[in-house]
C-alpha cells in the first residue's frame, strides 16, 4: 500500500462558498506551494458559432489584468521562482500554480487577479488571436492532429460537445472580437463551478478565504453525463482519406465512441487498452506492426474520457507505402483481442501497470494536487485508489473480453487516414 491509498485521510474537503471547493494537502516537510484548480467552462461551454472563444479566452488570462500588466506579472513570478499557468480544456478552463510557502499570498494573489479581473485588452486580443491562428495552421499542417481532428468529428455525432476542436478554425477565431470574448469571460468562466487542490506547505485558514473571496458564490451546476447515453448507440463505421502531398510521413487513425470517465465501464477498458495498445513498449499493437512487422514508427492506442463521454483510438505512424499493410494488421490485433481472452500474465501486467502510475503521480506536490483535484472533479471520491484495488481484484479476462467486444466493433469504429499517398 502507499499514498494513493490514505489519500482520503490525508486530504480534506473543505466548501469556500456555494460552488466553490478546496482540497487540502499540507505537508510541513515540503517548503513548497502546488495549486491545480479548474473552473467548469471549456471548449464544451462555447456559445453556438464561436469555435475557439474558450482557447482564446484562457489565452488571454495571463496577458494582463486591470492592475498587473503581462511584464509586470512576469517579473512578479520570476522575481520569486514561481509559476503560473492558464489553459482551455474539453470541460474547464484550468489553473496551476506552484510556488514556495513564503510566497503563497503573493503569488495567490496574482492568480486572483488573472481571473477576476483580466485585461481583456483589443491589443493583447489580437495579439492573442494571431498566435492561435498560427497554431490552428500548424494543426492543419501535421499529420496526427489533423487526422485527430477529423476523427473527432466522425466519431462523435452533430451536437455531442466532444465533436469540437478546441482551437476552432481559423475562420471562427477570426470572427471573435473583445464584445465576445468578455462575455464568455463574464457569463461562463466568472460564474462556472470552481474546484481547487493545494498541497504542500500552507496555511489552511488562508489558502481557503483566498478562494471564498476569489471566486465567491458560484453555480452549483454539474454536467450531466447521463444526457450523452443516446449518442453512444449512433457511432457508426466512416472513412475518411485527407491527401496532403507535402508530407513524407502518413498517419492511420482507427477509433470510435467509448464511455465517460465516470461510468463503471472505464476501468475494465481502460485495462483491456493498456494490454492493446500501451503496455511494455506500445502494446500488442506496437509489438506486431511495429517490432514484429517493421511498418510504422510507432503504433499505439489510448481511451479518452471524459465528463460527457469518451473515444477509443489507435495511432500509427508509417511510411505512406506501408499505410495498406499496417491497416491490415492493426485490425487483425483488434479483432483479436476482440476474440480471444487476454493471457493472465497480461491482465496481471496491466493492473500492475496502473497501479504503479498512481504511486508515480504522488511523487510530487504537482502530482498530489493534480491527482486530488481529478478525483474530485470527476466525483470519484479520494477514496478512489482504494475502491479501485477492490475493483482490480474482480476484473476478469472475460470483463476485457466483453469491453472490446462492446466498444471495438468494425461496425461502428471509423478509419482516418492521412499522408502523401492513399493507396490502400
């Protein structure tokens, strides 16, 4: 047993007014400040027609405030040897922080500012604007993410929020102006639910009315997991070619709809993934089409899940003239495990493989807050780990068996491929 598993005794809930939660974690032996904290907004909450707000929006968090400029924030942090992030995800717009203990107030502060009262200047909007359109044509521009990105959209149905690039595209961001972005900022980040994790060193009392006079009273709103059930049953088979004649790599993208990270099919796909396509050195997947076979660079798989559902993917890299053979093989590993039970040894290893993760993730500070933080927002309970061995005990080869069979169909997984040369 470790840490993973008194994470419930070791880390306290405490409500900082309607909406708002902390998670803390001290520990005096550490002189250092961890701060990983969300609000619920995100690409999922953008306004109809206005791809990209959110990206923006977050962007432009750490920019300036109404009293701190970007130099001045800088400064302030470099000053003292801290760090502060802001970034735009599927469900929320997430914060991270890390200090040492002297500096919590001041750097806690800072981060007040950013997102209570942020410029929000046209300057800095536009500024902010370029250098996402910039990263919307280098998105465009590689292989993998532009298969992503279209594989995104046929696995998930018109409507479903996860169907959303959070970038948007480029004509979207250029639509966007401050009237926009202000809004967003004033309806949906400034009233979200919010959730914070500290761990470290620190003062309860503080830490805690930092976040009651930050963020002050809140929806209590949750996303409703349960209103996506209808569209996991709407995934259906679609193949996409995208030719792009200037790339000397392709790309093989095969996948389809899974479930949300709170339903209690997650861990046993989760599990039968991790043999698929993650274990050792890739997977089974990466053994035969890459060691084995010799066709790709890499060749791996991964379950992506989050409040509102999820997606199961395959990933190949390849040299364009092998796209045809490595797509054969890659569907014959899946159909396999699709067929046949995975060896003991395998579903051992998998265990294995998660549970050593967790311990790895609350080596640090970072880890702990992080780690806490993610329970929470997906209402798993800090008793997580715990549960979750129990869990492991009674997973079976057949449980896997019966993921793959449910979620790997090639009736409803869709192909995207992505290269020079589409001969398959």
């Amino acid at each position: 047993m470790g840490l993973e598993t008194d994470l419930s005794k070791l880390v306290e809930e405490q409500p900082a007014g309607p909406g708002v939660k902390c998670l803390l974690y001290k520990n005096a032996n550490n002189p250092t400040v961890a701060v990983h904290g969300s609000i619920l907004a995100g690409t999922s909450s953008e306004p109809s027609g206005k791809l990209g707000l959110a990206e923006l929006t977050a962007r432009l968090l750490i920019r300036g405030t109404r009293k701190l400029g970007a130099v001045k924030i800088a400064d302030l942090l470099e000053s003292v040897g801290a760090a502060v992030s802001f970034r735009n995800s599927q469900d929320s717009i997430i914060f991270q922080a890390r200090m040492t203990s002297p500096w919590t107030k001041r750097v806690l502060g800072v981060v007040a500012d950013c997102l209570t009262r942020p410029a929000l200047s046209p300057r800095d909007i536009e500024r902010e604007r370029e250098g996402l359109l910039t990263d919307i044509r280098l998105r465009d521009d590689d292989t993998t993410r532009r298969g992503m990105r279209e594989l995104q959209r046929v696995v998930y149905p018109p409507g479903h929020p996860y169907r959303k690039d959070r970038f948007g595209t480029a004509e979207t961001v250029k639509d966007l102006d401050r009237s926009d972005v202000k809004n967003y900022f004033e309806n949906v980040i400034s009233s979200g639910p919010a959730l914070i994790s500290f761990a470290g060193q620190f003062k309860k009392d503080e830490v805690v009315n930092w976040a009651s006079r930050t963020f002050g009273t809140r929806n209590e709103r949750k996303i409703n997991s349960k209103k996506i059930n209808g569209w996991t049953s709407l995934s259906k088979s679609v193949r996409r070619e995208i030719v792009m004649p200037h790339k000397t790599q392709g790309d093989i993208l095969i996948g389809g709809v899974a479930c949300s990270r709170t339903e209690p099919d997650y861990e046993p796909l989760n599990l039968m993934n991790v043999i698929l396509g993650e274990l050792g050195f890739m997977g089974r997947l990466g053994q035969r089409v890459r060691d084995k076979e010799g066709l790709a660079y890499s060749c791996t798989s991964f379950v992506n899940a989050g409040l509102v559902g999820g997606s199961w993917t395959a990933l190949a890299g390849v040299n364009p003239r092998n796209i045809a053979k490595a797509l054969v093989l890659m569907k014959e590993e899946i159909e396999r495990i699709r067929q046949e039970l995975v060896e003991e040894q395998e579903l051992a290893d998998a265990k294995q493989n998660q549970l050593g993760s967790a311990l790895m993730e609350l080596e640090s500070t970072e880890g702990i807050a992080r780690t806490s933080h993610n329970l929470a927002h997906f209402d798993l309970g800090l008793d997580y780990f715990v549960k979750r061995r129990q869990l492991f005990n009674k997973i079976t080869r057949e449980d896997l068996l019966s993921m793959a069979q449910k979620y790997l169909d090639s009736s409803r997984l869709s192909t995207v491929i992505v290269g020079p040369r589409l001969k398959t």
